[in-house]
C-alpha cells in the first residue's frame, strides 16, 4: 500500500503533528512499508491459534515476606529537598 502526500497530512493533522514539507515525502514512504508489514500480519492463518497476551507462559514469582530491619529516619530523609516533621514533603497531586 502506498500513502500520498495528502493523506500523510492528513492523518498528521488529526494526530496534531506539524510537519516540515521535506519530512512528508520520507513519513509516506515508511508509514507505506509498515503498512506492507501489516498487510503480511494479516494475511497470515490464525484460524487455531488460541489468542494470548503473551507468547510464553508467564507466572507470577512470589516470595515470603521477611521483616527486615530499616534505614534510619533521618538517613532516609537526608536528601529530601521539603520535609515536613518525619516525612517527604511534596506538592499535591490532585485538587
């Protein structure tokens, strides 16, 4: 498949991206081969094949919990740049 310059355009103006001219030219032409890549993907014979979030078996790793001991306060709080009593100051998140 093959993009135009027109349609190179037009998809960068819907995604909100200003193009130099000279960058036009060369994002049709990959643009064009990646959706070659894409039309061998598609042409490929998945009828048996289960669909899957991964292609290997994927388990979670657990260990126990161990209680060990930690820094100490003010060495966790050495480098902090606002503090406030024992704590790390830092601004709000959300309103």
């Amino acid at each position: 498949m093959s993009l135009t310059r027109e349609e190179v355009v037009h998809v960068a103006r819907l995604a909100h991206i200003e193009l130099q001219p000279d960058e036009v030219g060369m994002l049709a032409e990959q643009l064009s081969t990646v959706l070659d890549h894409i039309a061998v993907l598609q042409s490929v014979d998945t009828e048996n094949v289960e669909p899957t979030a991964h292609i290997a078996h994927v388990q979670n790793v657990m260990r126990d919990d161990e209680v060990n001991p930690s820094w100490p306060v003010e060495a966790v709080l050495a480098n902090a740049p606002h503090r406030a009593g024992d704590f790390i100051e830092v601004q709000a998140v959300l309103d």
